[in-house]
C-alpha cells in the first residue's frame, strides 16, 4: 500500500512538471521545419559545402571566427553537415567576407542567392531547396561601435553559418532563449542543444 501512494505521489509530481515546464520548451523555440524558412540549401549541398575566403575576412580578423564557426555546425551530431575549401569563387556555395562599414546597420548578415543569381531578400518567399550561394558578411565597424566581445562575434559567425543552413530567428518575444539563432548581442561559443536538433532533423 505505502509504495503504491509514493508512486502515486511521484506520477503527480512528474505530470506537474510537466504541465508547468512543457509550455515554456514547445512554445518558446522553434523547431524541425518551422525552424526553417521556406527556401534552403540542399541536402546535398549541406553536406558538403564548398567555401570561398575572400582577403577581406583576414583583413578585419574574422579567420578564427568563421573557422570556428564552420567547426561547431560541422560537430553537430546526426546531422550531415560539411565542408571544403576552394580557390574557386565560382564553385564556392558560402562565400565569406568581411568589411568595417559603420553606416552599415548589422553586425552580420547572410545571402542567399538563386540559381540566377538574384538575391532572395526574403528566404520565406517561395518553396523548395533552391539557394545556390549564400555570402556571409560581418562587420567590425558595427561591432566595434557597439562593443561587441570576442564571444559576441563567435556568436554572430555561427549565427550567420546558421542562416547559411536556411534557418530562421528563433522568436525572442519571451527572453532570451538559448539558442544561436537569436538576434542581437550574445556571448555563444558553440551552438546550442535546440540548434543542433534542428539541424540534426533536417539534414
Ligand atoms: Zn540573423
């Protein structure tokens, strides 16, 4: 009789848990497809990315960053994620820059383009695996307005390789979640456990 109520006791707790922490995990992050927009690379593609390095990315002292950045994506487990370097700017799918431009407003920024060659300023407009280029640009004229920390610039290359993945920003109407795909200053230095499902769900 006695373990018979613990059990019962243990259930209730359990299913408390559960109702209090349930809605803050499903409503608050996005994941699996609504965490992508509605064009994206290829599988195929994903899993081995081509990248070209313009000079630039040296100049400004972006080398590590997006070395990390390409690192971190890569390790994600159960996900086919790749990459290799060429000289070649044309076969290139991620092209990275860097420039130091303050009146430009953002710290980073990635996109994608077409098979034509138009740029898809918004990558929720059509569907299908359609982008052939994505240019990755950060900039250290804004973050060095803005005080931008070397965490926070590691954060903003992984976040930028994120979109490079065709995902989208995770909503931040509740605080900040943990999770690269935010927007603003944050201090990650590797991707977090909702970004690595989400890729891991899609490729
Ligand atoms: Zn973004």
């Amino acid at each position: 009789m006695r373990k018979i109520r613990v059990r019962a006791v243990l259930s209730l707790a359990i299913i408390m848990i559960g109702v209090i922490a349930l809605p803050q995990l499903v409503m608050a992050y996005f994941s699996n497809a609504a965490a992508f927009f509605k064009t994206y690379p290829s599988a195929a593609t994903v899993s081995s990315m081509k990248y070209w390095t313009d000079s630039s990315v040296s100049t400004h002292g972006f080398t590590a960053y997006f070395s990390n950045a390409r690192s971190k994506w890569d390790a994600a487990p159960n996900a086919q994620i790749g990459w290799s370097a060429t000289t070649s700017y044309d076969d290139a799918f991620v092209r990275f820059y860097g420039v130091n431009d303050i009146p430009l407003d953002y710290a980073g920024i990635a996109k994608p383009y077409n098979s034509n060659g138009s740029y898809l300023a918004d990558p929720d407009i059509g569907s299908g695996a359609i982008w052939h280029k994505v240019h990755i640009i950060l900039n250290k004229g804004y973050m060095d307005a803005n005080g931008y920390t070397s965490n926070m610039i590691q954060k903003t290359a992984l976040h930028e390789v994120g979109h490079a993945l065709g995902l989208r920003h995770q909503p931040d109407n509740e605080g900040p979640l943990d999770t690269v795909m935010i927007q603003g200053k944050q201090t990650f230095t590797d991707i977090r456990s909702i970004d690595k499902s989400n890729v891991a769900w899609k490729y």
